[in-house]
C-alpha cells in the first residue's frame, strides 16, 4: 500500500522537519531549484505528495502541474490557502495539524485579551518613554467577570472559553452549529454576540465562508465600550471598517494577531495606543511548533509507507 514517488517541499519549512523529509523520503525542495518552472514541466509528473506550510498551500497553477499528486499535506490547521474541493475531485487526500497548536493559540488570545483591556502594551511604552516620570498611567477596563463572546467554538476557540472560566466571565458563543457538551450560551449572529459582549474574540476558521463575516455593523454592535481579539485570519473581519471603529472610536480596542495581507499592517493602526499588533505569532513556541512539525512528518510517512494521511481535514 505504500506510495513510491517524489515529495515536493512546496515552502522553506521548520529546519527538523526538513530534515526529516530529506531522511526518508526523496525530497525535492522547489524553493531552492534554479529553475522551477523547468523541474515541474521535466518531472512533475513523478510528484505523489506534496508538503507545504498552511501559509502557502498548494495553488490551483502548482496542483496542474502535479498530474500524479495524491496528498497535499499541511503544516498549519488553517488550510484554506488550498483548494480543497479541487484537490478532492481528484482524488488527493488533504491533512493539516489539528490540535497540537491548540493550546498555544489559547494562551495567546487570553494573553492578548488582557494586554488590550488592561492596555499593557501601551503601558510598557509609557514607562520605556518617560512619561511616567510626568503622570500616572489611564486606567484600564478590567477583565474578571465581564462578558465575553466566541465567535467559532471549535477547538481553539472551546481551549479559550476554558480559560477564561477561571477569569469569572460570562461565555457566550456564536458557530454554525451548537456545540453539545459546553453550558455557554449560543447566539444566532455574530452581530447579536457583538451585541451582548464586552469582548469579542474571533477563532473561526478562515477562506470564503467566513470573509468578511466580522462586518462594519458587527463592529457597531460591539460599541465604544468592545474590545475585539482576533487569533483566525485576517479575512474574517473587514479590515478597512475595523480601522474606521479603531480611529472613530466606534470600538475601545483591538488584539489582532492576524491581517488581511500580512505581513502589512494598515498604516492608521501604527500610531494608536488601543490595539495590541501581533506578528502572527500565536503558534510560534518552540513546543508547539516543533509538535506541528512532527505531526506533518507522521502525516506525509504514513502516506508514503501505508497510503493513508493520520490527519485528514474533515469533509465539507
Ligand atoms: P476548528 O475547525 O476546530 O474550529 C473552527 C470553528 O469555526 C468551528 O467551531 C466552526 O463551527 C466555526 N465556524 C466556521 N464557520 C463559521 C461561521 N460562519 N460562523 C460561526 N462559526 C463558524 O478549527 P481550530 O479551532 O483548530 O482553528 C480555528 C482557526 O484558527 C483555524 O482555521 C485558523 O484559521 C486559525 N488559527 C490561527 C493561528 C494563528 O497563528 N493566529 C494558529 C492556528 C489556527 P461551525 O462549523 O459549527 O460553524
């Protein structure tokens, strides 16, 4: 049942993971060909799996030219970058790495939700420039006990919601379907979650179905008062409304570790002490990164030795 074949490292990848790959499989890296139009029109034919960063994917132009592709394997839990649907009409089985970076995108949009309410980064300026020494710091808005909202409750977002039980808040939610085993309250609408919240915090998944889905009028809903946290994709939210709540005051602030065309950052956020800007960061420790890494090589191995992906993405 195994797959003999080349594997395509479609992007720079995780150094071990690279070498994992050039260990026991024969890797091409198409990053570092002299030519890769020329090597994918000469043997691209001979491509069985193809490993790419969540970031990248596999474009519809690189899966044409990989006439024997049958995995296309992610690192990353986000894999909207690929077309999945085109991958599947053609029989190529898709995984990603769920899970394993859970945890640490948790932490970090709990992190993030308190630098922002509590204004820590701004805090940290404030200190390293000197003011200090002329005033005392704003007050901030305090965290414990308010009411904050989950827009996706998959597993990152349910890792969030558990931690910020100990934070005394009350959780509400908002996905497509109820989820059965939690005790936090369901709302039909992102607007109506933005509505009832203190604090919005966006963990659903990325790619067409939810562009866009944090809109102008979510952003009125959550008021003067909201804070927004988002740890999913920049996609998800209307970036040039949410610079408009941030400059107008329609919002009180933002964490945002994604964008919508990292790794540019609009230009009006730079100057403003309210949002908390993150490089896109929230899986980056070397734990977690390291478990992504191992968890795409057991993916690609167990493809190429006994046909099947560990972790495929689930149907839709
Ligand atoms: P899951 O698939 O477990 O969760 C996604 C959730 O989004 C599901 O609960 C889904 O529920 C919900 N959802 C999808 N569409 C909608 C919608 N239109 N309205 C409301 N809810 C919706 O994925 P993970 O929790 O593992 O990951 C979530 C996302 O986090 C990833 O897709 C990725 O984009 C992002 N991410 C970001 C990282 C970073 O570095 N910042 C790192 C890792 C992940 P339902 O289908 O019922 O609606």
């Amino acid at each position: 049942t195994g797959t003999a074949g080349t594997v395509l490292q479609v992007c720079p990848l995780l150094p071990t993971l690279e070498t994992a790959l050039a260990e026991h499989h024969h890797t091409v890296r198409l990053a570092e060909l002299p030519d890769p139009d020329a090597y994918l029109r000469d043997h691209g034919g001979d491509v069985v799996a193809a490993v790419t960063s969540a970031r990248i994917g596999v474009s519809n132009e690189l899966m044409d030219a990989l006439p024997g592709l049958r995995a296309i394997v992610h690192f990353g839990v986000g894999y909207e970058t690929t077309d999945v649907a085109r991958a599947r009409a053609r029989g190529i089985d898709v995984s990603n790495t769920p899970d394993v970076l859970t945890d640490c995108v948790a932490d970090l949009a709990v992190g993030a939700l308190i630098d922002v309410m509590r204004r820590l980064s701004a805090a940290d300026r404030f200190v390293r420039r000197g003011a200090w020494l002329q005033d005392a710091f704003p007050l901030a808005s305090k965290v414990s006990g308010k009411r904050v909202g989950i827009l996706g409750l998959g597993r990152i977002g349910r890792a969030i919601a558990r931690r910020l039980e100990g934070f005394d808040v009350e959780l509400l939610y908002c996905s497509r379907t109820p989820v059965e085993d939690v005790s936090y309250r369901r709302v039909s609408s992102p607007t109506e979650l933005a509505a009832e919240c203190d604090a919005l915090v966006v963990a659903v998944s990325g790619g067409g179905a939810t562009r866009g889905l944090v809109s102008a009028s979510v952003l009125d809903a959550l008021g003067p008062q909201g804070y927004l946290v988002n740890v999913s994709r920049g996609s998800v939210i209307d970036e040039p409304a949410l610079v408009n709540a941030l400059t107008g005051g329609g919002i009180a602030g933002a964490a945002l570790d994604v964008f919508a065309d990292e790794p540019r950052v609009p230009k009006d956020l730079l100057d403003l002490d309210t949002v908390v800007l993150l490089p896109h960061i929230a899986s980056a420790t070397h734990e977690t990164r390291e478990a992504m890494g191992e968890l795409t090589f057991r993916n690609l191995h167990r493809f190429m030795t006994e046909g099947s992906l560990l972790t495929p993405v689930p149907e839709h």
